[in-house]
C-alpha cells in the first residue's frame, strides 16, 4: 500500500534510510545542504522559459518537476524527523504568525512585504 499521509511517508522514508544504514549520513546539515542542491534542480526546469510556459507544463516535464519535488520533500521530511520537528504543527503556527504579519486588509493583492505596511 502507498502511503497518503505524511505520518505513513515519513516511516516509509525512515524504513527506506534505516534498511540502508543511512541515518549516520543525515547529519541536519548533510541533509539541509541536500534539499537544497535539489530545489535548485527544480529551479532549473523554470529557468529560461516565460511565465505562462511555466504555468502549461507538458506531461514530461511535469513528471521530471515531480521527481525533483520529490527529492526536495523527502530531505525536508528527514530534516524534521532528525531534529524532532512536527512539520504540520511547525506550519501551523508559520501560518497563524504569517496571518498577523500580513492581514487580509492589508495583504489582499499586494506582493510587499509586511514590513511596508507601516
């Protein structure tokens, strides 16, 4: 069965490390440096195509931006598990704080960051 819930992917990722003998590599740092080698592999899918290309992905290349996701989300998921971080709580919060940083009625269409709010 694959796994529909973070809870189930994260053990299926801890199972896949463990089998490995892999956890002595995943020090934060190892791991934080590899999510982001593959979020720029990411990056290099949009690099030189428009905006509305980037919007209207062919059937390939979402498939290869997924694979890369991927790689990215695993990393994040053993970043949080090796520091003992409950990522949907951890965001949660993010989003209860963004909420007070950026109000409806001061956020609603706007790209400027709260501090321009002033």
């Amino acid at each position: 069965m694959t796994p529909d819930s973070i809870d189930q992917l994260r053990a299926r990722v801890n199972q896949f490390v463990e089998e490995r003998d892999w956890a002595q590599f995943h020090s934060p740092k190892n791991l934080s440096m590899a999510m982001i080698v593959e979020a720029g592999e990411v990056v290099e899918h949009f690099q030189w195509i428009t905006e509305a290309d980037s919007k209207n992905l062919d059937a390939e290349k979402k498939e290869q931006v997924g694979e890369e996701l991927s790689d990215t989300f695993v990393y994040l998921l053993r970043i949080a598990e090796v520091c003992g971080i409950d990522l949907i709580d951890a965001a949660n919060k993010k989003i209860d704080l963004n909420a007070k940083k950026y109000p409806v009625e001061k956020a609603k269409g706007s790209n400027a960051k709260y501090t321009e709010y002033e």
